[in-house]
C-alpha cells in the first residue's frame, strides 16, 4: 500500500510540475508578445534651413477609431496639411506599414515557438482496454471487461547537440532582419509622401504660372485689338491673338487635370479617399537659401552604406539562413530523451492492485527517413546562398542609388541656377517687346515668341524646383538619412 501512495504522490508532483511549466510559458508569451498597435509615429527629419522645421513639434497621435469618409474629408473647412502632417498620415494609415508590422509580430510568435522545445512536453489522453479482473466468491474467477481510464505522459529532451538553440538562434536573426526591414519600410512611406506632396505642390506651382501666362495672353489680345482698332494691323494678327489667348486657357485647363490626379495619389499614400477637400500648404518656392539646404544634406554622404536598414536586413536575413543549416546539420545526431507515463488508475488483481506507470531516458537516432533529412540539409544550403546573393545585389543596388541621387542634387543645384536666370531673361524680353510693339518697333511675331519664351520659362522653373525637392528626398532615401524614432505603440 505504502508502494501505490508513493506512486501516487510521484504522478501528483510529475502533474503540478507540468501545470507550472505550462503557466510560466503561457506568461512568457503573454509578456513578450508584440500587442497589435499602430506603428510608431514619431520620426526624425533632418533641419531643413528655410523651410521653417527647426522646432517641429511630435506629430499627432494615430486616432483610436476610423472616421468615416465625411469626417475624414468634409467638401470644405478641412486646414491644409503640411508635409509632416501628411507624413505621419501616411506612417499611420499607409497598407504597408501594417503588413511589416505583422510580419513582425509573426516573426516574434515563431521566435517564441521555436523556443518552446525548451520546455517539457507533457500530454493527457482517455485509453480503452480489455482487462481481466478477479471476482471473488466460492471461488476466484477472472472476469474480461473493458475499462476507460486517463492517461498522462511527459517527455522532456535532455541533449540535442545544439540542435534546438540553433533553430531559435535562425529565427531570433530572422526577427532582428524583420524589425530592420519594417524600419526600413517606415523610410519608404515616408520617402514616398515627400515625392506625392511635392508633386502636388509642383502641380499647383504649375496652374499658378499657367494663370500668369493666360494674364500675359489677356494683356497681349488687348494691345492687338487696340491697334486692330486703330487701323494699324490686319484682322490676321487680331485673329493669331485671340487663338494665343485660347491656347492659353486650353493650357491652363489642361495642367489642373493634373492637379487632381497628383491629390489622388496623395491622398493613396496616406491611406485616405481622395476629395476637394484635401489640400496642402505650399512649399516655399522664393527666397529659399539652397545652397545652404544642399548643404545640409552632404552630410548624409558620410554614413556608411551598410547601416542602411534594408542591407541590415538583408545581412540578418543571411545569418538567419545559416542558423537554419547548422540546425539541419545538427539533426542527423542523436537526441537524448527523458519520458514518463503514468495512466492514473489503479488495476486489481487477485494479491492487491497496482498503478501502471513507466520512467525511461532514451536515445533516439533517426538512421533512415528516405533522405528527408539529406534533401532538408541541401534545401538550408541553397537558402542560404540565396540569401547571400540577395545581400550582395542589395549592396550593388544601394551603392547605385546613392550615386544617382548624389550626382543628381549636384546637377539640379546648376540647374536651379540657370533656370531662375533664364525666367528672368524671358521676363525681361517680353516687357521690352510689348513696349516694342506698341510703339511699331517689334512685330506680332516678336511678340508671340517673347510670350512663348516666358511661358516656358516659368513652367522649367516650377519644374526644376519640384526636382530640387524630389532629389534631396531621394538622397535622404537612398543613403537612409532618414531616421525613424520610437514611440509608444497607439491601438488601431
């Protein structure tokens, strides 16, 4: 009897043993589990001299709730947005960000059951079985009978020639790629609201320099038809003005289509219906110190390529791949095992009854499994190179991008230069030929073609300024000067 109450005892402690493990897993997971919440919103932007975000104050919090589209976008009253308003919308609400931000999270539960092999296994199942038991009368008759009865099994692997720290070292290196990527793409979305801000803004620079060619095309069918008036020019050159005139407004129609579909695409980056009501302040375009803002940005020059997140992520990712070889490698040796069974339930025979259970340390060595192991081994090797390649092309492509965008900042500071002095230039030829005009100096094509100069003149100059902006962007993208900071995590 003395014997089945230590049994007994020995299933209980094996029994509450388990449930501690199990409770203390359960809480590790429970304190280490990535909560589902908005990626952070506070980020870091170089002081851009002249354009006044020196001080820039932390962008707001990502809202709660989703608004509905009325509220998001009503048809008036909404303030303008500036660019770091549009870009923590766009960090906020953007698809990509979420979908990196739960490539994480599945990353940190992979992480969590790798490391789950740590741990004993511990099982419970219901056995049926035909049993004789005694029945005492007269005499002793064995009576078959089937009984149900529970049974508990723990199995706990004692050594496994690193097989198993392997496997948690390949996802832990995977999950530190993945949190470099998902900064990196954090840089992306932002990178990608500057580009669509700027290209709303250069479009509305456009259609305010398209009025400004329409006032002059107004100004210039004027002083025709006074002279047309006077009897000084044929009807030809009164007809030529007022088709330049059309022209103008046909021009200036045509470059407001352009406006709404660059607020469309805006209004796609951070994650929101487009409507009229969305709009943005404008960029400084006059007074600005450029040089000193190209300046600023030399800097980013200096950082070294590999310490950009993508190529980061991309060397973790390679770690990751050969962790995970080593742990295939390591599961060709054999594993040393510790198991207990016990069915709790007493079995009566004819001197007593007792309690089956069954203690054992193994050693278990998989010998043959058709080559599964082989072809997992390969399979790991060719990731692995895989991965090796993927971070050589990254390197390749990194050191291409920043080459580009560097010597396209240099070109565009030139290109700033000439085009200012060239609006300039056509400015002042097209005041000098309509006094020319007037006074039968010049004739109605000097006149035309004074025009057409300054029109294209003002829409090169919008242009290069748009590109000034765009290639600091893309420089501050491509060597990662763009710096992400944390925050604390806003649910969705």
């Amino acid at each position: 009897m003395a014997g089945s109450e230590s049994q007994c005892c020995f299933s209980g402690v094996c029994l509450v043993t388990a449930l501690f493990l199990s409770a203390c897993t359960h809480q590790e997971f429970k304190d280490n589990s990535i909560q589902r919440a908005c990626p952070p919103s506070v980020y870091f932007l170089p002081s851009l001299p002249g354009l006044g975000n020196e001080n820039h104050p932390v962008p707001p919090e990502c809202p709660a709730e989703r608004s509905t589209v009325a509220q998001d976008f009503p048809d008036g009253g909404l303030d303008p947005l500036s660019i770091y308003d549009v870009v923590d919308q766009a960090l906020c609400r953007h698809p990509l960000t979420r979908k990196l931000w739960a490539h994480s999270r599945s990353l940190a539960a992979q992480h969590g059951k790798a490391k789950s092999a740590f741990y004993p296994q511990l099982k419970a199942g219901i056995c049926a079985a035909k049993v004789e038991q005694p029945v005492v009368g007269k005499t002793v008759q064995q009576q078959r009978q089937t009984v149900f009865y529970p049974q508990l099994e723990l199995i706990y692997s004692l050594f496994h020639f690193g097989r198993d720290e392997a496997s948690v070292q390949a996802v832990k290196e995977a999950l530190e790629a993945s949190q470099h990527r998902y900064t990196r793409g954090l840089q992306t979305v932002i990178h990608h609201a500057q580009c669509a801000y700027c290209k709303l803004d250069s479009a509305k620079a456009a259609v305010e320099a398209e009025e400004e060619n329409l006032r002059d095309a107004e100004r210039m069918r004027e002083a025709v038809s006074k002279r047309y008036r006077s009897g000084l020019v044929n009807q030809q050159e009164d007809l030529r003005a007022e088709a330049s005139l059309c022209q103008a407004r046909y021009h200036l129609e045509q470059t407001r289509t352009g406006v709404e579909a660059a607020r469309a695409e805006l209004s796609a980056v951070c994650g929101r219906p487009v409507s009229s009501g969305f709009d943005i302040l404008p960029l400084p375009r006059k007074d600005i110190a450029w040089e000193e803002l190209f300046s600023g940005f030399e800097t980013w020059m200096e950082r070294p390529v590999e310490e950009r997140e993508d190529l980061v992520a991309a060397k973790g990712q390679l770690a990751s791949k050969e962790a995970a070889l080593k742990a295939k490698e390591k599961s060709l040796w054999p594993e040393l095992v510790f198991g207990f069974t016990d069915s709790l339930r007493k079995f009566r025979h004819v001197n007593g009854s007792h309690q089956q259970y069954n203690a054992y340390v193994a050693l278990q060595w998989n010998l043959f499994d058709g080559f599964r192991n082989t072809y997992d081994i390969l399979e790991a090797a060719e990731e692995r190179e895989v991965a090796e390649a993927e971070w050589q092309e990254a390197r390749l492509k990194a050191s291409q991008e920043i080459w580009t965008a560097y010597h396209a900042v240099q070109s565009t500071r030139k290109q700033l230069q000439a085009a200012e002095s060239c609006r300039e230039a056509a400015r002042k030829s097209f005041e000098a030929t309509q006094v020319a005009y007037q006074n039968g100096l010049a004739s109605f094509s000097d006149l035309v073609s004074a025009q057409s100069a300054l029109a294209s003149a003002r829409q090169q100059q919008v242009q290069t300024e748009d590109a000034a902006y765009v290639a600091l962007a893309n420089l501050g993208y491509a060597t990662g000067g763009i710096v992400v900071g944390e925050a604390s995590p806003h649910p969705l």
